[in-house]
C-alpha cells in the first residue's frame, strides 16, 4: 500500500501539466503578436534587402535577411562593426557568416521583444 509521501512529482503534475498544454495552441502566437509591430518594420526592410540582391532564411523561429543594401551598412559612424540588428522576430544582417556569429545574441532580442513588447 502506497502512503502519499511515496508519491511522485509526475504523479501530482500531471493533472497540471495537461491543463497548461490546452492552452497551449492558444497562447503560441502571443509572443509573435506582442512583438509584430517592430516585426512588421523589419519585414519591410528585409523586403528591400531581398529587392536589392539580398537573401533571407528562417532560423530558430526568426527570419533573418542579409546581403543587398544591408551589406553596405556594415559600419557603425565610429568604424565598428555591425553583426545584426534584430526588429521584432527579423534579424538583419550584412553576410551569412555574420549571423551565425550574432545568432545566439540576437535571438536573446527576439526574447526580450516576445517579453518587453513594442
């Protein structure tokens, strides 16, 4: 005969862990609308990027644009370099090679504009 000391953990977090994954389908987007409306400024420049030779790719639930005009804004006034700049759920960037340097950072953004908002 079990006692209910002898219970589990998973035992008693079941009934609560079934109650969060239904609502899980509706709380999803909520960080993509949270962060839409920079997302959305980000999507027009990456828009312009593509127009202007540039490429895009969806990386850990972010779209990421680089080359075209944004290869020629690379530099900072003060010489420094410029790995990324994240909008929303956008990074831009100059090269391929800068992003999967600036990834980790920049998705950190993306989590801080899911929480923090516009």
């Amino acid at each position: 005969m079990r006692r209910r000391s002898d219970t589990t953990f998973d035992q008693l977090s079941r009934p609560a862990l079934r109650l969060a994954f239904c609502w899980f389908p509706y709380v999803l987007p909520l960080p993509y609308l949270w962060a839409s409306p920079f997302t959305l400024l980000g999507l027009g420049l990456g828009l312009v990027g593509l127009c202007s030779g540039g490429k895009a790719r969806v990386r850990d639930g972010a779209v990421e644009f680089y080359g075209g005009v944004k290869r020629s804004i690379d530099r900072l006034p003060g010489g420094q370099f410029v790995l990324g700049l994240t909008l929303g759920h956008v990074i831009l960037g100059p090269t391929d090679a800068a992003l999967d340097i600036a990834r980790p950072d920049k998705l950190v953004h993306v989590r801080h504009f899911e929480t923090w908002g516009p």
